[in-house]
C-alpha cells in the first residue's frame, strides 16, 4: 500500500486482474491502513499541521497541497478546487467545516473515526478496505505461562521418561520375542569374543571385559530409547582406559591396581554422564562437529590397529604399544626379526577373517536368496576363527601343561589369555582407595566425552536409519547409569559399539529387550566356557581386534565428501586424525572440542550476509518451455526496456501426466539436431502466454550470486534503498560487522544530504584528507571544480532477518546506532524496514527500540501493508491485515519499493 507524499497516509487501490498499484486518490490515516478514504480532522487541529514537518514554510505547504489535490479522484477535483479558490461556500458534505489542510492532521483517532464514518456511505471505487489488527507484544509473562503450564503433568511425563520401557513393555508379544531372541544370540555369540579382545587392549583380565558386557547389554534393556544399540567395551574406550591405568600408576607405582583404576574411572564417568542427563544438558555434546568426532575416532583406530600389531607377531612386550602412535610403528618395524611362532596364530587368523567377510558379502550380491545364509555365517566368523584357533592351541599347549613339572610358573611358547575366573567375581560395593580421584582428575573430561560421543552418534544414526526418534538425554542416563551399576559387577567403562549395533539391527532386532537375552550368553560363557578359554591364543584376539577397529577408519570417500562439503571441516578431520596419531587420543579429543567450538563462534561473527537485488521470476506448468532458449541478458533487457522489468527466471513445473523422460530425451535430440533454434524474449513469452505471472523475488546481486544463471542481470533496489540479509543470528559477535557493512554500502551508493566542502586541505579531517597533492604543487593555486553528486539521497534501509532466530541488546543499540548514523549521513529521517521476523521477541525488541513505524519527522512516501484474504471476502468483500497495522514497516516479505 503507498502514502501520499506530503500526507504519509496509506492507500492501495487494486485495479483490473486485482494487482495493487500505487495511487495517490485516497489517504488514511498515519500508520493505520483499516480504512480506504480521505481523512480529515476538525478545524481545530489544522494548526499542528506546519509544526509536524517540523519548520516547513506556508508556500512549501501549499505546494503539497497542491500535490495532493492534483492526484485526488476526477470526482473530487471539482469540489477541492472550488474549496481552495472560493473559500468555504459549496463544500460538499465531505469537506464541511473544513479545510482541505486538514487532509494531513495528525490526530490520528478522529481522522480514522471520520474516515470510517465516510467509508460507510462512500465506498471510492478499487479500494481495499483492510480491518484494524493490533497485534499484541509478548511478554515476561506470556513466556512464564507457556514454559511453566502444567507443570504437574511435566513432573510426571520426566519420570516417565526416565524408564521408556514401560510405554512398551505392555505390547510385547511373540513376534517381537522371536526377533530379539535371534538378534540377542546373534550379538552375544560376536560380543563373548570381542569383549575378551578389548579387555586385553585396555590391559585388563579377559574376565573383566565379561563383566563389563553382561551389565551393559543388561541394564541398557531398561532405560534405552533405540532398540538397535549394543552397550558393552569398544575399541576406542578400552584404549582411553588403558592410557588412564598407565598415566595413573606412572604416577603412583603399584598403588593402584589396573581393575580398581578402570572401574573407579566407570564410577566417575557414569555420575557425572547421569547427572548430565538428569538434567537434560545432553544438547552440549552437539557442539562437537561430526568431521571432529569422526577424525579423533579414525585417529584412535589408527593406534589401536598399530598398538596391536607387536601382539600379532609374537614380541608385544618388547615394545611400548603406549606412546604416541608413529613411535610404536617405528619401534615394531625394529623388532620385526624377533617375530616368532605367534605370528601363526596372529596372522593366518586375520586372513581368514578378511576373505571370510569379502566371500560372503559377494556371496550375498551373487546369490540374493541365499542373502541370510551368507549373513549369518559371516558374523559367526570371530566366533569360528578363535574356536578353531583355541583347539589347534590346546592341542598344542594341553600336553606341555600336563607334561611340566618344573618349578616357577609353567609358560608355553604359544601366548595364551591363561586362566579366567568362573562366573561373576568379588560383586558387590565397591571400595574407593584413597587418593585415587586426585591422580586421574585429569583424564576425566576426555574420558566422558569418549564414553558419550561415540554412543550418541551411533544411537542418532541408527535411529535415522530404522525410522525412530532418540533421545540424547534419556540415552546419557542410559548411559550413566549402566556404568554406576557396572561398578558393583568390578565393570570397566562400556558405551555403545557401532559393528554389534550393525549387526543388531541386520537381525531384525525389535525391541532394546534383545540385550537381555544377550546378557545370558556371555553369562552362559562365564559359568560354562571358562575352562576352554584358557587356550585362546593372545595373537588370535589381536587379529580380532584388527578386523574388527579397521571399519572405523574412515576411508578416502569420506574424506573426499567432508570436501566437497565443507573444506573448513575436511580440514579440521584431517588435523584431528594426525594429532591422534602423531600426539595422543587427549590431545586428539581436546583438539575436535576447541576446534568445533571455535569454528562454530567464527560463523556466526563473521556470517556473510549479503545484499539483495530484484529478479522477476515467473512460474510457468508447461514442460516445452523447459527447452525454448531465451535471449541474452542484454537482449532481454533491451525487449523488456519499454516494460521496465529485468530478466526471467523461469520455474518448471513436471507431472507425471504430461512429461516423461523419455520425452524429455527425445526433445534434446530434437533440438540438438536444429541448426538456428527459435530465440524467445521475456516480452515473446507474455505476449504469447498471457497466463504467465511475473512476480518480484529478492536475489544476491553481488558477483556470485550462489546458483543463479549468470546471464541472468539482477536489478538493484530503487534509487536510495538498501536491502541487506543477515547470513545468520543478529547478536553481539556480529552485530558491529553487519551494521559496519550497510554503512559502508549507503555511503558507496547514496550521497551525503548536505554535501562537505572544505577551503583548504587544514580544514579536512584526518580521516579524509581527500586526493594526495605532489609537495612541488602544494603552493600553487589550483581551481578545483566542484564535481556533482548524482547518486540518490537514502530512503530506505531494509533489513531481511528470515535468517535472524534472534537478537540480544547489543545487536539491537547497533541497528539504533546505525539508524542515527543514517539520518545524520541523509539529513532526513531515514525508514528502516523489516521483514521475515521469526520471533515475536524479535519484533518486542525492534518495537522497544523505536522501530516498526514512524518517527517523530518521519514522513514516508509509501506504506505496505500485508494483506490476506479472508475466509468471508465473497460475503464482505475485505481482506485481513496478515501482520499488526500499527507497524507498517514490519513485512511478511520485501516490498517491491516501485
């Protein structure tokens, strides 16, 4: 809607196919758009009207006067003109006992009451009538009233929460028994193996890596949010366990056992993850990027494959698997000629489970219907690979054993995992030593983030994959409270492994209730098999856990989509990785935390918004004009001089009944056979399609304007208006940037409202001492002829914040900063517009800062109003203002400014 130029009153008048144009034959009152009409006021508030524009002169009035009557309905010309020349005798009812001066009163109230009075017996034709919509400010309270509603059914939908079995529990039927009964065996029989495997990585007894695996799958049934999840020890955690048992008795000797330091650490890191998600602070962990998580976890792969390689040749004691990465594989390079009879058992074992695995997954592409037999025999391959190592062993070993006499300890050639203790161990209360949370108080942060990235990253994935929502909070209790738990079983630190939960959720798992039944194999183990494991070859479960760390690495694809991307977070992956391996996982951790952090406040202070240029963009349902070329930018341009439109963008939209790609192919061939193809201009396409409507969209006009086809010319605002889109969040890291770029864009294309001249160069601030004159000049007498400024003086700053979630006090005291920065550069009250305002606390805050409508010596040329159609309009006639009257200058989207 647009205002007459003296009056800043609203009008709209719409005319032919009902698109607005602006027009100057009614007039509203300031900022309240509800009533189409001429308003008016008593004859005792005509006098304010000189003092609201502030000083103007009687002839500078009778001037706009006369403005005003120039653009007034034909109709009305007549009376107006009478009026003004003859004084007050044949006024019509209109303008009776008053002036035609009154039309620019300020009082506001009775110009509406009167301009409503008349629009029930006039109604000017074309116009809109708009109802009044005040809409109101939130508040304090009205945040209080939504956040605290209910609070009694919050308390109990929290406690609730905490066990998400019983929302379940109650449906269980045979059919979800029979898929956890199959996936829950499935999963133990991989885990008892695996479990043994990792204990002896994080320098614990196999026994304990049991203990750790039957409390987790167990207690994770209760209070699981995904059903495909498999708790118990992981590579990357068993390391980090085995870097804290060496830093803590480097540091104390033997006062500390290895068992008392890792369950101790389980203690630690189960409260402080369980009070995390007590208090539902699990959203702290999504600071930490995706390529940072995924480089420290590759780089801890790295030296868990290579730690393991001395055990695989037979001489693991000779080297110190503990430091930095890059030394133990120049330390095991050096001892490579003490390889001996181990490496037998080491490295046949991790062949076959390469060609077992690659066999059966193209035994599965090959052979689709035997898909669940190659399946199953390939997660059984640990499983037989280590059987079949332990009866080759025994049948080495069990006659020495039974041969030795000897004194000391009996030691066979052949490494094996020795004796482990039948059933569950020592359970009960724990005891604390004294002093021991003082000497691993610095490995405790990296120690939690491990335990919990690693987890929700695979419980998320998995939850996406199978169509089932996670909760982080409700999994970092999971989580807390299995390893709590744990510490009365002599557990160490269990989390969530990406291979079991794959394997998991392969055999049609069902319900989290698979753990349990996965917690009886591996108890079924502990009573049953202990006596056999004895001649488990230590080689063997270090190919194990080779085969099994390896699938953490992220490969070259990865890294080649992390850039394409994102080359910043393919940078930080990259760093991340060689910092594990060359440093330590510590520094590794340490390292993703900072660097995502960093990288995430970098963003939004330096978010590139980006300013914004017209593009007329037509819409059109016709699969042809997908292939009819158009001319140049400049060809367009010229065809469309006469309409004063820029170039088209065309959308297509395809159906189903009416395009096929095999027509499409076909009409490419066509037109790739054609020699002089027909060229269309944007005036051919409205002549010949008349059905076609062009609509206005705001674009990037800088030089790369992010996808749009570069011989398409996007035109910059009207003359004096800048229209600039934020990149992100209007806060205190980027607020200065932002605004320090629309000042400096109004003074590139707009010019000051009293131009500066200086006599000499003393007269000039330092900060713009003007053109540089050669010393041998400086005395001469230069006649300087003073260049004309032709760029239009600044009207409008408009501000897109469809990209703003919010602003702060700061952000808000720059836009006022900038606003006075502005005027005084303009010498006028500059308006300053806003659009796409997703916050009602966005729009309290501009609103409290004096923006949203007029100022004090505001007087505007045009007003847009947002109107929509109502419900009724064929009974009424009348549309609903979309957004509050009383604030013009807040848009669902940006006005044309035409």
């Amino acid at each position: 809607m647009s205002d007459h130029p003296a009056t800043g009153h609203p009008s709209q008048h719409f005319q032919g196919d009902g698109e607005p144009q602006s027009s100057h034959a009614q007039a509203d009152s300031p900022g309240s758009p509800h009533f189409q009409g001429v308003s008016h006021d008593s004859p005792n508030q005509s006098q304010h009207h000189h003092g609201h524009f502030g000083g103007h002169h009687d002839h500078h009035h009778r001037h706009s006067l006369e403005q005003h009557i120039e653009h007034l309905p034909e109709y009305l010309l007549e009376t107006v003109k009478s009026t003004t020349q003859e004084g007050q005798s044949h006024v019509p009812e209109l303008f009776e006992a008053h002036r035609v001066e009154d039309l620019v009163s300020e009082n506001e109230r009775l110009a509406q009451i009167r301009s409503h009075e008349y629009q029930q017996s006039h109604h000017y034709p074309g116009s809109v009538p708009v109802g009044e919509y005040d809409q109101p400010e939130v508040t304090v309270i009205d945040w209080t009233k939504e956040t605290f509603a209910d609070p009694w059914g919050k308390i109990k939908h929290y406690f609730i929460s905490l066990f998400p079995i019983a929302q379940w529990i109650l449906h269980y039927n045979f059919r979800w028994l029979t898929g956890d009964l199959i996936a829950g065996i499935t999963v133990g029989v991989v885990l008892v193996p695996q479990s043994m495997s990792y204990a002896q990585l994080a320098g614990l007894e196999p026994q304990y890596g049991l203990y750790s695996s039957f409390v987790g799958v167990f207690i994770y049934s209760f209070f699981a949010t995904s059903k495909d999840v498999s708790i118990g020890p992981v590579a990357v955690m068993s390391l980090q366990v085995s870097k804290v048992i060496a830093n803590v008795q480097k540091r104390n000797g033997d006062k500390y056992s290895a068992p008392e330091i890792a369950t101790f650490l389980s203690l630690i890191c189960g409260g402080i993850a369980a009070g995390i998600g007590v208090l539902r602070l699990g959203f702290i962990l999504e600071f930490i990027s995706i390529p940072a998580v995924m480089g420290f976890m590759s780089g801890s792969a790295f030296s868990i494959i290579v730690g393991q390689v001395p055990g695989l040749m037979g001489y693991n004691s000779e080297v110190n698997t503990r430091e930095a990465s890059y030394k133990v594989v120049v330390n095991t390079l050096k001892k490579l000629p003490d390889t001996n009879v181990n490496a037998a058992f080491g490295l046949v074992p991790l062949f076959i489970l390469y060609l077992w695995k690659w066999l059966t997954e193209k035994g599965q592409t090959r052979y689709p219907r035997l898909k669940w037999v190659f399946f199953y025999t390939q997660q059984l391959r640990n499983a037989v690979v280590i059987i079949v190592a332990t009866c080759i062993a025994w049948g080495i070993v069990h006659p020495q054993k039974v041969a030795f006499k000897g004194p000391g300890k009996f030691k066979p050639k052949i490494q094996t995992i020795g004796n482990v203790p039948k059933g569950l161990q020592n359970v009960g209360v724990m005891t604390i030593p004294d002093g021991i949370i003082g000497s691993m108080a610095g490995e405790i942060p990296v120690s939690v983030v491990i335990l919990l990235l690693e987890h929700i990253a695979i419980a998320k994935s998995f939850g996406r994959i199978n169509d089932y929502k996670v909760s982080p909070d409700q999994e970092v209790i999971a989580i807390g409270v299995n390893n709590l738990i744990g510490t009365f079983f002599n557990a160490y630190p269990a989390t969530g492994s990406f291979s079991r939960s794959a394997l998991k959720a392969k055999c049609g798992v069902r319900t989290p209730l698979a753990g349990i039944f996965t917690g009886a194999v591996v108890l079924l183990a502990l009573y049953a098999f202990t006596d056999a494991f004895y001649y488990i070859p230590k080689a063997t479960l270090c190919a194990v856990i080779i085969h099994a760390v390896s699938d953490l690495m992220a490969n070259y694809k990865v890294t080649l989509g992390f850039w394409n991307v994102s080359p910043v977070d393919c940078g930080i992956f990259l760093i991340c990785v060689i910092i594990t391996v060359f440093a330590s996982i510590e520094d590794g951790v340490y390292f993703a935390v900072g660097a995502s952090i960093v990288i995430f406040l970098f963003r939004v202070a330096f978010c590139k918004g980006q300013f914004l240029g017209r593009l007329q963009v037509a819409e059109v349902v016709n699969p042809t004009v997908d292939h009819i070329p158009i001319t140049s930018a400049e060809d367009s341009s010229e065809a469309n001089s006469e309409q004063s439109s820029s170039d088209i963008e065309i959308h297509q939209v395809l159906t189903g009944s009416n395009y096929q790609a095999t027509d499409k192919l076909k009409v490419k061939e066509a037109f790739e056979e054609t020699h002089t193809p027909p060229t269309y201009s944007a005036r051919d396409l409205t002549s010949n399609h008349p059905q076609i409507k062009f609509h206005t969209r705001w674009v990037p006009i800088s030089d790369q304007k992010m996808g749009i086809n570069p011989n398409v010319f996007v035109q910059p605002p009207p003359p004096g208006v800048i229209v600039f889109r934020p990149g992100d969040s209007f806060v205190y890291p980027n607020s200065s940037r932002i605004v320090d770029m629309v000042s400096d864009e109004m003074k590139r294309t707009t010019r000051r409202g009293i131009q500066l001249s200086y006599k000499d160069a003393g007269s000039r601030p330092w900060n713009d001492p003007g053109p540089l004159v050669p010393f041998w000049k400086r005395g001469k007498k230069h006649q300087h002829e003073e260049k004309v400024d032709t760029r239009p003086l600044l009207r409008i700053v408009h501000f897109d914040f469809s990209n703003v979630a919010q602003v702060d006090v700061s952000s808000i005291q720059a836009l006022v900063d900038l606003r006075k920065v502005c005027n005084r550069y303009a010498d006028r009250e500059v308006e300053f517009h806003f659009s796409g305002i997703l916050s009602p606390w966005t729009r309290r805050a501009l609103l409290n800062a004096g923006f949203g409508t007029y100022g004090e010596d505001l007087v505007s040329e045009n007003t847009y109003i947002n109107i929509a159609s109502a419900d009724d309009i064929e009974q009424y006639g009348g549309y609903y203002a979309a957004l509050s009257t009383n604030t013009p200058f807040f848009h669902l989207d940006i006005p044309n400014y035409n």
